[in-house]
C-alpha cells in the first residue's frame, strides 16, 4: 500500500492540532480554576471576617444591651449566610457533610438570637450568649472545613488537569518525534536514497539497485528515474566510462606521444626525438658534432639471415653504440640500417676517435641468438653550427659525409667530415639524379660498344655494351657520374633491358654480317637481386635464336657483396644456363680471392685503376703481376682495362694479359660506327708491336 507525502501531512497536521487544542484547553482550565480558587479565598476571606463580627456583636450586646447591636448582628449573619450560599454554589458542595454542619450553625444561631430577643432575664441572657459564642466558633470552625475542603478539590482538579497537561505533551512531543521519523522516512531517507542512485548513474555503475520507497511520490520519482537511466544508458555515456575514456585518451595520447619520439624497434629516440634534444642541447653547447651512420651491405643481412635476425642485429648495434658514448650523448635510430649521433664535444678529434671506436666495435663479431655476424659502417660528421643551426641541416649534411664515406671507403676509411666541397658534390649528384629521371622518360640514352683485342694476335674478340646518356642540347655525362647513381636505384632494371635489346640486336647482326663476336653486358647488384631477371635475359636470348654463351656478364665485387649469398645462387643459375660471368673491376674491392675460390667465374677484368698507375709505381705492376700469374693458375681469362698507350700494351704483353680494352685500340663507339669500325678493320688491330693482317 502506498500513501503520499500529503496525506501523511495531513493526518499529522491534524492530530498535532487536536492535542495542541487539548493542551490548550487544559491549560485554561488551569487558569479558570485558579481564578476560581482565588475568588473562594476572597470568599472564605470575607465570611471569616463576618462571621467573627458575629462575636463582636454579641459581645457588645452583652455590655451595652443595645438593640443596635442586635441589628447589626441580624445584618450580619445574613450577610454570612448569603455569602455562604454563594460560596456552595461556586463549589458545588452543597451535599458535604461540613455543608450540613454549616447550615445546622447558622440555624442554632438564629434559634438562639430568637431566644436572646425575647430573654427576659439576665442569666438567660447569660446562657443563651454562652451558646451563641458557641455556635458561632463552631460555625467559623466549620467554614475554615469548608474552605480546605475546597481548596483540597480546587487542588486535586489542578493536580488532574496538570497530569493531563503532560500527558497531552508526552503525547504532542511523541507525535512531534514521530513527525520528525515520518518526515525523515518519507523525505530525507528517501532522498537520500535519490541521491545516492543518481551518484552511481554518474559514477557509471554497471550494476544499480532501485529500491523504491513506500511514499508515492518518492516511487515515482524513483521510478521515473529508473526508466530515465535505461534510457540514458543506450544513448549517452556515464562520467565513469566518460572518465575512464578520456583517462584512456590521455594514457593514449602519452603513449602516442612516446612512441612518436620512440623507435619502435630498438627503444632508442627517433628522428623527431633527436631533433628535439638537439635544440636542448645547442643551449648548453657551443659546439657539437652529429653523426650519421650507416650499415654497410645490410640488405644482405636481411636476404640471407632472415629479417628477423636482421631487427635483432640493429638492436644489437643500438646497444654497442649506445655502450661507446658518454651519459650526455644522444644515439637515436632514424630509419633502416641508419643511426644518428650527438656527440657533447668541442674537440674534432675526439668526434673522429669516437666513430673510429665504434666502427671498431662494430667490426668486431656480434654473437646473436642463432648467428654471429661482422658489420662496417659508414660515418659522415657534421659540426653545429659551422655545418648548420638546425638539426635537419645538420642531419642532412652528415648524411651527404656519410654517403661519401661509403663511397670511398679506401680513400677515407670510413669516416668523413663534412665539408662545403663534399655538399656540393652530393647537390651534383641530386642533380644528375632528378636530370636521369628525365633522362629515361625523354630516350635520351644509349648504348656504345668498345672493343675487346686480343693481346697476342691483335684481333677482335668481343664487345664491351657501355650505357652512354647524350642530353638534348648535345652534351655528354660521364658514365663515371651517372651510372653509380643509376645502380643505385630500380631504375637500372629498366635501363639495364635497354642495354640488353642493344646488345643482343648488336651482336646478331654482327653475326648475320659473318662475326661471331661476344658482347658482354653489365649486371648490377639490384638487377641481380630482381626476381624474374635471369628469366627474361635468358628469354630475350633464345628467342633470338642466340647463345647465352656470346653474352658474358660483367659483375663488380661491390655487387655482389650488397648480397653474396643471393648473387652467388644466381651467379650458379646463370652458368648452369651456359652464361659466361667476368669478375669487372678486380682488386678495387673486398675478398676478391674468396670470390675466385668460388669458381663461379671464368674471366677477370682488371680494373683501369692499376693499369694507369703500373708505368710508375712498382707495387702496381707487382700487383698486375701477380694478378695474372694467379689467373692462369686458376684458368681464368685475364682482361686488362684502361689500356691507353704503348706501354701499358706492352706491360699486358709483358704478363701475358690474353685480352686488352681501351682508348689505344679504340673509344667507345655507337652502335652504327662500332659496326662500321668491324667492317672497316675486319676484326684486325694494328698496334705499335705487330700488325696482324686477316
């Protein structure tokens, strides 16, 4: 059953009322009798004054024998009788017995105030005096009865009306108690019941209990909360889970901001971290040193290893690094294989110590979970603020040092400043990179042909298929300029095709012409690394009804080192399909005799370099020496490049070099002049030792 807050009001407010009228009129009723007590004892106040007057009279009529006296005695008594009667209304005491004995007095009195007018003698008078006093001390005797009598009444009606006074309190403050519990039950606690559903609905509390009140409009209220909350919870978002996400969004946003400075990988700052820590440590440096480093052949690592060897290497080297620097230097990661760091220094010697200390530690074998592997690394160093203020400037510069580092290993072991030079070399380089984009897209490339003699008889063996690149205005680039920078891009792929088209369609209409001629073709390591392109070079070739054997492949040692493991399988596939593979540039490179030992070449070409420098420098010719003693041991053909002059000829003649290339027998030639040039010479050389007619 259910009852409203008003009606529980009401019923209060009413009963409060009755009891608080009750106590009202008692209380009046208090004072009403207390008037009424007051006015008996003026009463009785009044009669014991008359009634004594009585004596008074008698007395004086004993005396004086006067009728006066007697008069004012009748007056008098009828006086107190009145007052009497008064008095036993205002009492209602007319049946007591002290009433009856009252009434008895005054009528003795009056009998023997008879007597006493008609006593004729004095002993009657005497005697009937005698009793008058008599009677009138028993009337005053009496009346001071009557008066205790009614106060005693007058007394115990108060002593009633007082109990019922505080009984009716007892009961107004029961009820104002029970008021207050009501008001308590019915509002506050329920209230407080409201208060605490809606600090959980806030809270976002999954589970909430709705205990509805007794109070109609509390089970209402209650209620419509109830339905309130169900449908607020499939439309909006309590502050708990509201909280909770911005907490998350905030722990997010931390994170994020942590991982945006962070390298994922190996823990170290990244290149936004980097930067930020560089303009922090500018303010408490006058000068400092930014080191770009980069691992060598790393690609290789990954091919060959796996990828995952290859993450658990760069954390490997993140750690070394991190292990050769002060407590104030910076190492962060910027990206692949490349690290960069700061280094807290005013001195370049000690920057150039430093990234000689970890080229050396990183040299050394690094033990990992399932491999041991050796790296090397390229350094370029750039110095705040003589090579830059800001940190990407920086960045940038000793990213162009490093580049040249890797560049010319021999020449700088590694490790180079940066200079404005060395910058204006590597915005030459962009240059002829964004020019060969152009290059490619506008044909303006093509293939040359140099000839390749026969050192002890002067004839014509074979081609050379060189990439030649004329701009449209009619210049020339140097092979020397552009053809690293187009190895080093996927570019080579389609350029290297073109090569291919020029050497085939060249060496076959040399063979419709009556030459059988090899023409060799130079594959780089991003070729090599391609995946269909032994399969369509072998292609190109059979479909031309030709033999993979006229096309000896030309491979840098630099080539194939960027990736040994998967230039060697390929260097086995393409000998198992008849291919001829020449070892270009020998002795510029590194482990040239392991790659001998590998016996997947039969030709070594030895680079310019040596043949240049032989005519005065002993160790160069003890070299070129060696060289060819070592060949013909292995039966390898011997291919000397750079041959410009007579002596250097004869210093292939001298070693017995079979094959010779270069400017003194003939440049490189365009694909129609390099025919003409056979036609004309019919595959014969004249030279300064012999002439060596058809």
């Amino acid at each position: 059953m259910k009852i409203s807050i008003k009606q529980i009001i009401a019923l209060f407010v009413i009963l409060l009322t009755g009891f608080i009228f009750a106590l009202f009129y008692v209380s009046e009723k208090q004072n009403q009798i207390r008037e009424e007590v007051i006015n008996i004892d003026e009463q009785a106040f009044r009669l014991t004054q008359e009634t004594n007057r009585l004596n008074v009279f008698v007395a004086d009529y004993i005396f004086r024998q006067s009728p006066d006296s007697l008069e004012k005695w009748a007056k008098t008594l009828n006086s107190v009788e009145q007052q009497y009667e008064q008095l036993l209304l205002s009492t209602n005491l007319n049946d007591h017995s002290i009433s009856k004995r009252i009434e008895a007095d005054i009528f003795r009195i009056r009998k023997q105030f008879s007597l006493l007018q008609g006593a004729t003698s004095s002993n009657d008078t005497h005697w009937i005096t005698i009793n008058l006093n008599t009677y009138n001390q028993n009337l005053i005797t009496h009346l001071n009865k009557l008066i205790k009598e009614i106060r005693k009444t007058a007394t115990s009606e108060l002593s009633k009306l007082t109990a019922n006074q505080r009984i009716i309190f007892s009961i107004i403050t029961t009820l104002a108690i029970l008021l207050l519990a009501v008001i308590h039950s019915a509002l506050i606690a329920p209230l407080k019941i409201v208060k605490h559903l809606l600090y959980r609905i806030g809270r976002g509390d999954k589970v909430i209990d709705f205990r509805k009140s007794h109070i109609q409009e509390w089970y209402q209220l209650t209620s419509d909360i109830e339905s309130m909350y169900y449908d607020l919870k499939t439309t909006t978002v309590s502050k708990a889970a509201l909280e909770s996400e911005v907490e998350m969004r905030r722990t997010a946003e931390k994170n994020a901001n942590t991982l945006a400075r962070t390298d994922y990988l190996t823990g170290l700052p990244n290149r936004r971290r980097l930067s930020e820590l560089f303009d922090l440590k500018k303010r408490e440096q006058e000068k400092l040193f930014l080191m770009f480093l980069d691992i060598d052949n790393f690609k290789s690592i990954n091919d060959n290893l796996s990828h995952s060897v290859g993450d658990e290497l760069l954390r490997c080297i993140g750690r070394l690094i991190k292990g050769q620097l002060n407590d104030n230097d910076v190492v962060a990661r910027i990206g692949g294989d490349e690290f960069a760091i700061l280094y807290l220094s005013n001195c370049e010697k000690r920057a150039i110590n430093l990234a000689r200390a970890i080229r050396h530690k990183l040299s050394q074998p690094i033990q990992l979970a399932k491999s041991t592997v050796r790296v090397r690394c390229s350094v370029g160093i750039a110095t705040y603020p003589e090579d830059g203020a800001q940190a990407n400037t920086l960045l940038a510069n000793a990213d162009t040092a490093m580049y040249y580092a890797k560049k010319h290993q021999v020449e700088t072991s590694g490790i180079v400043l940066y200079t404005t030079q060395i910058g204006n070399l590597s915005r030459d380089d962009f240059v002829i990179n964004q020019q060969l984009k152009l290059a490619i897209e506008a044909n303006e490339f093509d293939v040359w042909f140099q000839p390749q003699i026969n050192i002890q008889t002067g004839l014509v063996e074979g081609f050379e298929a060189l990439l030649r690149w004329r701009k449209k205005d009619g210049s020339f680039i140097s092979p020397e300029l552009f053809v690293p920078l187009l190895e080093e891009s996927t570019d080579i792929v389609e350029v290297g095709n073109f090569v291919i088209d020029n050497a085939i369609e060249f060496h076959k209409r040399l063979l419709d012409a009556g030459y059988k001629l090899s023409v060799s073709i130079n594959v780089s390591a991003v070729q090599l690394e391609h995946a269909d392109f032994i399969t369509t070079l072998h292609q190109k070739i059979i479909s031309k009804g030709l033999a993979p054997e006229h096309f000896p492949l030309e491979l840098t040692e630099t080539a194939i080192f960027k990736n040994k493991h998967k230039a060697l399988q390929s260097m086995q596939t393409l000998n198992e399909l008849g291919f001829s593979l020449q070892l270009d540039d020998f002795g510029t490179g590194n482990a040239s005799l392991d790659l001998l030992l590998s016996q997947q070449f039969d030709t070594v070409k030895i680079d310019k370099s040596f043949t240049l420098d032989a005519p005065t420098k002993q160790q160069t010719d003890a070299v070129i020496r060696s060289i060819a003693k070592l060949s013909r041991e292995l039966n390898f053909t011997i291919v000397l490049e750079g041959i410009e002059q007579d002596i250097h000829h004869d210093l292939a003649a001298k070693y017995q070099i079979e094959l010779g290339q270069g400017y003194y027998y003939a440049k490189p030639m365009p694909y129609e002049t390099a025919f003409e040039w056979v036609i004309d010479k019919k595959m014969q050389v004249k030279t300064r030792s012999f002439e060596v007619s058809a």
